[in-house]
C-alpha cells in the first residue's frame, strides 16, 4: 500500500557527501613549531597589557627601602591606584622614574642592549630604558616638610610624622648631636617647600637612602640653599607598592 511504503523511506536533506568532502572539510593544523611561537607571542601580548595598564613586576634595585622591602624582592605596583588626577597619599611607597636630576643617563652599550631595553619599553618586560626607583612619600605639592623636633621626627607642615616604618635612622641627641649643635645632626634638614605638582620621597633605611633631601641633610636652611632637594615629578610615578610576592618568605604589604 503507498502508505506503507511511504512510512519506511529513508528521507535525506540534501546530498550525501562523499569521502573527499570530508577531508576537505578537516580543519588544517598549524607546524608544531608555529603553534608554539604564536602561543608564545599570544601570552607575551597578555604580559605586556597587563603589566603597561594594570599591574607590573619589578626588582627592588637598593637596600634604602629595608627593612620594608629587601634588596632583590619582587614586588607588585598597582598601575590604577592614582589614575586620572590621583595623587600619592602621604606615606604611600611609590615606584617612579627617575629623571636626570636621579640618576645619571643610561651608557650606549651596543645594539643589543638597546634591542633588549627597547623590548623592555614595549611589553614591560625586563630592563628598559626607564630608570625605576622606590621610595616612600613623606611631603606632597604645597607642604612644608622638615626635621627634625626635640624627639628628633620629621614634620609636615609643623606636625610631627610618625613613622613607624623607620629603620637604622641617622644619628640623634637632644642637646648633644641635633639641629642647633655643632655640627648638625644628619638627620636635620629644611625646611622645604614642596612646589605644586611634585614630591618629596625618601627611604625608610634612612642612614643608606639617596632620596630627596640627601643634599640637604646636616645643613641649614641657609647653607642648604633653595635648591638641595630633589623632587618626584608626579607623572613620572608608575603606581603604589602594594605586595612583594617574592620570594614567599618576605610576602608583605609596605
């Protein structure tokens, strides 16, 4: 009966494809050695935006932070925390690069050297030409900061800092060796006004720390002269310090 015929053929969507079709339709591997080098690439990309908009990794240079951070500790730097017109709160330890008046220019020291930096610019990656420092903010644009009181502390705007943070502080004793003794305290400097826009950073090893005022220490104001601080430009900050990560025993926030 046509009915039952109907109900036992077999009904197919189109055409049936033979065996050539379907190779052609297997997708094409990429050699193993491209697939490596583009996975590569891929994941260097993903570094380089991470570490130039949002994060970055980078070596504790010198022992002027200790004992906060030791030489060598790998640190995370918080690239956001002062985005848009943000600035560094007092006391926070920044990362920033240093200008001429920090450190002297790179030498040339050949083609490679310059590939490897220039790299470096780019993702984010290794050295570059920048040259990165860190360092504790103690005075911001508009302050007046100075030291040293009877207790032999550092004041912003005639208020005493306190700062806990401090390790092998340079010699001071009321009376014996401090800011109207002959000679001065080392410890003594100032007073300094911080011009709009900039900062005044020193280290928390203060006896072994070439910061902001290490060309005004044991001077007076008089001797100093107007122009013995250096200062942090504001937009040379790269971000706040916020955890060393490596190695794992030294895990800390500043």
């Amino acid at each position: 009966m046509a009915s039952t015929s109907a109900s036992t053929e077999d009904h197919h969507d189109g055409v049936s494809e033979g065996p050539s079709a379907s190779r052609g339709r297997q997708r094409r591997q990429l050699p193993f050695a491209v697939s490596v080098l583009l996975n590569v690439l891929v994941a260097l990309a993903v570094v380089a935006v991470v570490q130039a908009f949002l994060v970055k990794v980078y070596s504790v240079p010198s022992g002027s932070m200790e004992n906060t951070l030791q030489v060598g500790d790998r640190m995370l730097v918080n690239r956001l925390a002062y985005g848009g017109d943000g600035t560094p709160e007092r006391q926070d330890v920044v990362v920033f690069n240093g200008d001429e008046h920090w450190a002297p220019p790179l030498e040339d020291s050949g083609a490679l050297d310059t590939v490897v930096r220039t790299f470096g610019d780019i993702t984010g990656i290794g050295v570059s030409h920048d040259q990165a420092l860190v360092k504790r903010v103690i005075g911001r644009g508009g302050e007046e900061v100075e030291c040293c009181t009877d207790e032999g502390k550092v004041t912003v705007d005639g208020k005493p800092l306190e700062e806990p943070y401090i390790y092998q502080d340079l010699p001071y004793a009321k009376d014996e060796l401090d800011c109207s003794s002959e000679p001065r305290s080392q410890r003594c400097f100032g007073p300094i006004s911080v011009p709009e826009g900039k900062l005044l950073a020193v280290g928390d090893h203060r006896s072994n720390s070439s910061d902001s005022v290490i060309g005004c220490r044991g001077l007076s104001a008089e001797e100093a002269g107007p122009d013995c601080a250096r200062f942090v430009d504001e937009e040379d900050v790269v971000g706040e310090v916020f955890v060393t990560v490596w190695p794992p025993a030294n895990w800390s926030t500043p």
